[in-house]
C-alpha cells in the first residue's frame, strides 16, 4: 500500500511540474509575480535540498538508506489525532481535529492531494499553533486551579486535558517541521 500511494503521489509531482508554466498563464498573472514564483520555487528547492542532506545523515545514523518521509507523516498524524481526541475530553478543539481527519484524508488518497492542497494543511496547522497560544494564555489557569464547587474529580480532568494540549502543541510544532 505504501509502495502504491508513494508512487501515485510521484507521478502526481511529475504531472504537476509538466503543468506548471500552463497553472501559470491560466491564472493571467502579471510578469512581475509569475517571476517572483519562479524564484520563490527556485528557493525552496534549494532549501529543501539542504534539508535532505541533513535529514539523510540522520536517517543513515539510525539506519536508513533515506528519510521514509511518507511513514514519518502518517504516523505523526496518527498520533496527532490520538491526542487531539485525548485534549477533548474537556476542551473542545474541533479545529484540530478537522485539520487530523483532513491530514488523514490526504494520506489515504495520495493521488487526489496536490502539493498547493498538502501546503494548505501545513498553514492550517500552523494556525492552530497560534490558535493554541492564545488558547494557553486565557485558559491555562482556568484549567489548573480547582473550583470549590468541583468535588475533586473533574480538576483532574481538566489537567489531564491541558497537559495532552501542551503534549499536542508540541508534536504540532513537529508535524509543522516535516
């Protein structure tokens, strides 16, 4: 299966790069910007050159021949999912979840994903990582201070629920990186 999906996620990326300049004049851009395109992928191909060779070294260190990026994904948004449920035994964090169901759909139609659409997920997990920061700075103490009115039980919850979002934001920040 992931031979399959690594393969019809490569012939997409071939079929992309043959349709670039045509994606560029359907979309009438001026010259200035389609140039200014141009340079940013330049960039970032340069960039994500210097990234493979660092990742590779330490693919090669834990025995590797290559970053198996595709599993690395898959199972980072697995667990991403896990947690995010984990957070909402009682906060709700339904945008989190939408961006987990949407990454995992994305994972299992490779072939429908385009890498504008795949960009797309890594902005909206960006979002929620600042989504999360203001989360932290209004909710945190609501969360670890017990009411009197609480018998106890539910400010374990509670901080069972923060202390899975601070676990969450974290592999979020990583999930960002790949």
């Amino acid at each position: 299966m992931q031979q399959r999906a690594k393969s019809r996620a490569e012939e997409r990326m071939k079929e992309a790069e043959e349709n670039k300049q045509e994606q560029l004049t359907n979309w009438e851009l001026p010259p200035q910007i389609a140039a200014r395109m141009e340079v940013v992928e330049k960039q970032e191909k340069a960039l994500e050159a210097k990234i493979d060779i660092v990742a590779n070294t330490f693919a090669k260190k834990a025995g590797y021949s290559s970053v198996p990026w595709f599993m690395l994904t898959w199972w980072l948004l697995w667990l991403y999912t896990g947690l995010t449920v984990l957070v909402m035994f009682l906060r709700p964090d339904f945008f989190n979840l939408t961006i987990c169901t949407t990454g995992l759909y994305m994972m299992f139609n490779t072939d429908k994903i385009t890498k504008g659409r795949f960009r797309m997920l890594v902005l909206g997990i960006f979002i929620t990582i600042i989504y999360d920061f203001f989360w932290f700075y209004m909710k945190h103490a609501e969360y670890t201070v017990e009411p009197k009115t609480d018998g106890s039980g539910e400010v374990r919850i509670r901080r069972f629920s923060l202390m899975m979002s601070y676990a969450s934001f974290l592999l979020r920040v990583t999930c960002f990186s790949v």
